[in-house]
C-alpha cells in the first residue's frame, strides 16, 4: 500500500509496464528480491497466479506514453534490477559461507547504547533473561537460550547491511541453511513482533520467549538510565516494546510476574567485557552499571546493595504504571470505558491478564439492572458525601466510626460490608 500511495505520487501521467529478470535469481529469498525491487526501483513484485511463488516479473510505473510502447523504458529498468539483484545474489551467497555463531564476536563492536554496552553484552543478558521465561511461556529453556544467542547475529551480515529491513528474516534463512532447529529460527525473525499495532503476535512457545526478553531488557535498561518517553518523543520505541509486550501476553494468555521479574534484572550482576569500563570498581548489579555509565548514580560496592535494592523497587513501581498507562490505551481501542479500567487497576498489579477479565467482568455487571442500581447509588452517595464535605471545609476519609451510626439502614451497611 505504502508503494502504491509513493508511486501514485511520483507519476502524473501512469503508464504501466512490465519487466522481467533472469530466474536463477530466485534461488535467493523471495523478501530480499521484493525489498531490491521495491526499496530501489519503486518497482512491484509479481507472483506466479498459479503456485502463488514469486515470479521473474515486476511491475513499473512510467509517467509518459514511449513512442516504441516502453521498450527503452522497461530495458532500463531490467539493467538496474539486473545489477541489483546480482549484489543481493552475492551477498546471499557470502553470508551463508559464515555461521551465525561465528559472527557474534562482531557485535562487541556494535554499541547498542553508550548506557547500556555492546550489542554482545545485550545478547548475554538476552540469554539469560529467555531460558528464565521460558518456563513461564512453555518453552524449552535451552532452544529459548540459543534463539537468544543467534537474534542479533544477522545484524553483522552483508545482506542486513544492504536491507536493514530485513534483519531477523534474514537470520531465520540463515540459520535454517547451517542446520538449526526450526524454532529457534523462527524465533530469530519473530522476536522483533510485533512491530506495530497490526503486526502479528509470535505464538510459537520459543519465539514469545525471545520476544519478551528483548522488549522487557530494553524498557528495564532505559528506565534504570532514566531515558523514558516525554510527550510525543519516544526515539526509542519504549511505547511500541511495551503494548508488544501487552499483546504477546493477553494474546497467549500468560501470567508473568512483572515487578518480581523487573527487580531482579535491575540486581543481576552486569555482564561486562573483561577490558571493563574504567570504573576503578566492579559494579555488582546491572543497576549500579547503568548507573554509573550515566554519571549520575551511586558508587558499585557491597555496601551499596541496599540503596540498589531500594532504586530497583522504585524503578520497578515506576515502569509497572507505564504498562498500566499503555494497557489503558490499548483497552480502550478496543471499547472499554475509562473509568472501568481505571476502577480495577491498582498500583502494584502485574497480573495483566487479570486486569482484563476485571473489566469485562465490571462491565457486565453494570450492564445488569443490579449493577446499575449500585452505580446509582454510589454516585448518589459521592454527590452526598461531597456536599458534606465543602459545609465542614474538612474530607471524610479513612474508615467510618461505629460510634456515629444512627440509623438501622447504616449499621446494616457497615456490617454487611465489613463480611
């Protein structure tokens, strides 16, 4: 669609042609072929009407009417993609020659965050925070630890170099070709979903487990350096990696524990290159490193353990009501009433599941006459309790005194509500 609105928009006069490229090409991935097309002739893919596979045609679109019916125009157009396609061929054939395994050592030269380390350090927590989850979510701890290994491991690869947007899809064909089970290559290409509110939730047990490693490291690692969204800004995708995390969880109906599971990240010890950071010191929580990477925290030391563990509830508390603020919005695209959902969440609840079924729950009991009889009256006795309150200039809260109980219908109350 999106190519259709561009194309659409460089053209004033459309004139649609066809073109084709040699078949031997098709012995590389169809997405690489489609993204060559499409990302540098703003051309369109075609696929067999028959077998439904990708066909050696493409699609242009020209904005004059040729004088030899296009010829010239499609001849063009075929060299390019001709020259295109054949880097991609090549990049494919380079890339398999190299195992995913033996391209990690590359990522210690990638920074993912000056805060937060090396793309090789973020693939050793990743390790250990997947075979965690993976009981949670039914998987297999030790293919949840190898998908975790390989995710980031096409990143380094000519092909994903070229098409970044081909990253993990890319790493899914590669570690198919070199003989690894099939689910941790699926886990390779779907531990990034989903990437927006349309895309596809993982369902396969190994890839939820990489998925949700990858997005709780990264909302757990941005909230311990205090670099959280504010207004319309979120370079980092934070609102995007939480209401993942929120469809992955509802949509496979898991119960994990999200503050427990926050606190003990922030007090794991931080896995460090052996050259360090140039400390001085070796911190001994992934807390205390963020912290000190970002010059604003508190020395690393035993003795500093308690104030760590004092920060890692804050944090924890902080980004909890982050989620409940992204499954607010969630809920509510899908027609929940506000002050429902803002009536059953609590503080400390992490139980997002829960949340859920309370809603639906509270909203038809006040689809029924008894619920709509108690919201009457408690609305009725919040407008009396307010009128109460600005003639005495005082709040009424705290729990009622026996004492002043005068009438039958009352001290009912009072004793119904306190079984």
């Amino acid at each position: 669609d999106a190519l259709l609105a561009e194309a659409a928009g460089l053209v004033e006069w459309p004139v649609v042609l066809m073109g084709a490229f040699d078949e031997a090409f098709l012995d590389v991935p169809p997405e690489v072929i489609i993204t060559a097309i499409r990302k540098h002739q703003k051309c369109f893919s075609l696929r067999d009407g028959k077998s439904g596979k990708l066909a050696n045609k493409f699609v242009l679109v020209s904005n004059l009417i040729a004088q030899d019916g296009g010829k010239a125009v499609i001849a063009g157009n075929e060299r390019v993609v001709r020259a295109r396609l054949s880097d991609a061929k090549f990049f494919w054939d380079q890339d398999r020659k190299v195992k995913l395994e033996d391209r990690l050592p590359e990522l210690e030269g990638i920074i993912f965050h000056e805060k937060l380390g090396t793309q090789a350090e973020r693939v050793e927590r990743l390790k250990k925070l997947a075979s965690e989850l993976a009981p949670i979510v039914g998987a297999d701890p030790d293919k949840a630890e190898r998908a975790a290994e390989l995710c980031k491991a096409d990143l380094v690869t000519d092909m994903v170099g070229e098409f970044p947007d081909l990253q993990g899809l890319m790493g899914r064909y590669y570690a198919l070709d070199q003989g690894e089970d099939a689910s941790v290559a699926a886990a390779i290409e779907e531990h990034y979903r989903p990437q927006g509110p349309n895309d596809a939730v993982p369902t396969d047990p190994v890839s939820i487990a990489v998925a949700l490693a990858d997005k709780l490291d990264i909302l757990v690692g941005f909230w311990a350096i205090d670099e959280k969204p504010t207004g319309s800004k979120d370079p980092y995708a934070l609102r995007r990696a939480a209401l993942g995390v929120i469809r992955i969880v509802l949509e496979n109906k898991l119960r994990p524990n999200f503050r427990s599971f926050f606190i003990e990240h922030l007090l794991e010890k931080p896995l460090l290159r052996s050259e360090g950071y140039g400390f001085g010191m070796i911190p001994e929580t992934f807390l205390e490193f963020t912290l000190l990477v970002s010059g604003g925290g508190y020395g690393a030391g035993s003795e500093n353990l308690a104030l760590a563990k004092a920060d890692a509830s804050k944090i924890s508390i902080d980004l909890l009501s982050f989620f409940h603020d992204r499954l607010k919005v969630y809920l509510r695209d899908r027609g929940a009433r506000h002050d429902l959902i803002d009536a059953v969440i609590s503080p400390d609840a992490d139980d997002l599941l829960m949340i859920v079924a309370r809603v639906e729950a509270l909203g038809k009991f006040l689809d029924t006459d008894d619920g709509a009889n108690l919201l009457a009256g408690v609305k009725r006795a919040a407008n009396i309790l307010r009128i109460e309150e600005k003639k005495d200039e005082r709040s009424f809260d705290g729990s009622p005194d026996p004492e002043l109980f005068e009438q039958d219908e009352e001290k009912a109350l009072a004793k119904a509500r306190s079984e």
